[in-house]
C-alpha cells in the first residue's frame, strides 16, 4: 500500500472516531455505555470471524 494511501486511511479512521464520539456526546449516550457497545460488538466480531 502507498504510504499516500496510508496515511489517509489512518486520518479517515481518526476522523470517524472523532465524529462518533461528538454525536454520541451530543445525542447524550455517556462514554461509559458507548464503550460497553464497541466492547460486545468487538466480541461479537470475534466469534463471529472464527474459523473452526
């Protein structure tokens, strides 16, 4: 991969996380419950991508 390529990916990435936690701030989701959804869905990914 380019570094060009790289180097957007990385702030697109860092932009999406930005943008998630001011609309969660401004819906009024606390952190604390926005953490505990990406740490299922993580989990869910998980198992979900398990390859027996």
């Amino acid at each position: 991969m380019p570094l060009p390529h790289f180097l957007a990916l990385i702030c697109i990435t860092i932009l999406a996380a930005g943008l998630t936690l001011w609309f969660a701030a401004s819906v009024g989701v606390s952190l604390a419950m926005l953490g505990m959804v990406a740490l299922i869905a993580a989990g869910v990914a998980r198992l979900a991508a398990r390859v027996e």
